[in-house]
C-alpha cells in the first residue's frame, strides 16, 4: 500500500469514527429533548358567591286618559310620588333619575284603537342606579305601597326588571388565578402519579375568561364568578 493510499484509508476511518460518534451525540440530544416535551395540559377551577355590589331597577308604570294634558299631569305626579317613595326609604336625587315619558295617541294612524278606551296612553319609567344593593331590596319589598296609590307599576316588562351587577372583580382576580393555578397543579400531580411520573415546571399557562352570571333566577343579586385555568406542565420520571 502506497503512502496516498494508507493516508486516504486513514482519513476514511476517521470520518466513518466521527459520523457514528455524531450520530450517537445527536440520537442523546434527541431523547433528551423528547423527555424534556413530555407534558400534561390540565384545567383548575375557581369559582365564588359573590354579592352584587351595584343596582340599577327602573320603576316603569302605565297610565290612560282621554284629555292629553290632563293625562301629562297625571304622569308627573306620579313621578312626585315614585321619587317621594324612593326618598322615603333612602335613595338620594343623585342616585334617581326620570326618564322622557312616552305618549301614544290610539286613534291616530295605524293605533287606531277602540273608541270604548281612553285615547292616550302613557309610559313613565323612573330608575335608580345606587351601590345600596341592600336597601334597594328593602324598598322593592314595599313597593306594592304605590299601586296602592293608583300607580300601575309594570314589574314583569323586560324594561322594567331590576338588574344586579358585581363591578369589583379586578379585587377577586389575584386570588382567584392563585385557586386555579394550584388546583390544576393538584389535578397534574394526580395523573402524574397515576403514570409514575411527577411534575416537573409549567410550560405555559392560559388563565382563561372570568364569568359572572346569576347564581340561580331566584337570587339575581348572588354572582357566580368564574374562572378556568389552563397549564400545561412538563412531566419526568
């Protein structure tokens, strides 16, 4: 064998040496990195009662007459007396206001009506928007008073329902992702367990949307808050 070819020889020992020993250095890194990417994506819950903290309720009420500005002046005292009742059991001007009141004339254009009833009717709603959840209660428990004076109150109109609102969940927030977080963790170390595994760090977590949402039809002033949390975490043996 000639020098070139012993030096050739030489040089392919060498690189088939160095392939297998890269190929060997790769095929680690690779299971390596396939450990690293076992994971396990969990969800945890976190919800609250929570009382509403704001009310808005509009008092609508209905009237009829056959003489349009006697009929005006029905409608406005009837707002004296619903702002009077609302006053009397706490709620301040700054937390009551009157809407426009609406007027239809049933004998003009299409509304024309039976001439048997009166020719105007009337629509006044009076809301409040007041943070005294509590004694809006209390008020709505004695309004029954004001039909006893004559006023028509339409409490089953859609328009006319009081609505209850929680505006204080960035102060629920901090604790309720915290609730999550560790209940997706104890659901993770559960299957981790159940696989002969354990749970390694997070590999990215989602806190998902919070809900509010009336606890049931009955107590629209209770909120159920809401949160799901998504984590993925890593799993090792």
């Amino acid at each position: 064998m000639n020098t070139n070819s012993r030096n050739a020889w030489i040089l392919g020992a060498f690189f088939t040496l160095g392939t297998i020993a890269g190929a060997y250095t790769l095929g680690q890194q690779l299971m390596s990195i396939k450990a690293l990417e076992r994971t396990v994506q969990v969800k945890g819950l976190s919800e609250r009662d929570i009382a509403a903290d704001t009310v808005i309720w509009p008092i609508k009420f209905n009237d009829v007459g056959n003489e349009l500005t006697a009929l005006v002046a029905s409608v406005e005292k009837k707002n004296e007396q619903v702002i009077a009742f609302l006053k009397l059991h706490g709620f301040t001007d700054d937390e009551i206001s009157v809407s426009v009141p609406a007027f239809v004339d049933r004998q003009a254009g299409y509304n024309d009506g039976n001439p048997n009833q009166p020719r105007f009717t009337a629509t006044s709603i009076v809301t409040v928007y007041s943070t005294n959840v509590d004694m809006a209660h209390g008020a709505m428990q004695k309004l029954l008073d004001l039909s006893k004076n004559g006023i028509a109150i339409a409490g089953q109109d859609y328009d006319s329902k009081a609505e209850f609102l929680f505006t204080g969940l960035n102060s629920v927030k901090p604790q309720m992702i915290e609730e999550a977080t560790r209940n997706a963790r104890e659901v993770a170390e559960k299957f981790a367990a159940d696989s002969n595994s354990r749970v390694g760090k997070i590999k990215q977590a989602n806190q998902g949307q919070f809900s509010i949402s009336d606890r049931d039809s009955s107590t629209p002033h209770i909120k159920k808050v809401r949160v799901v949390a998504t984590v993925d975490y890593y799993l090792a043996d």
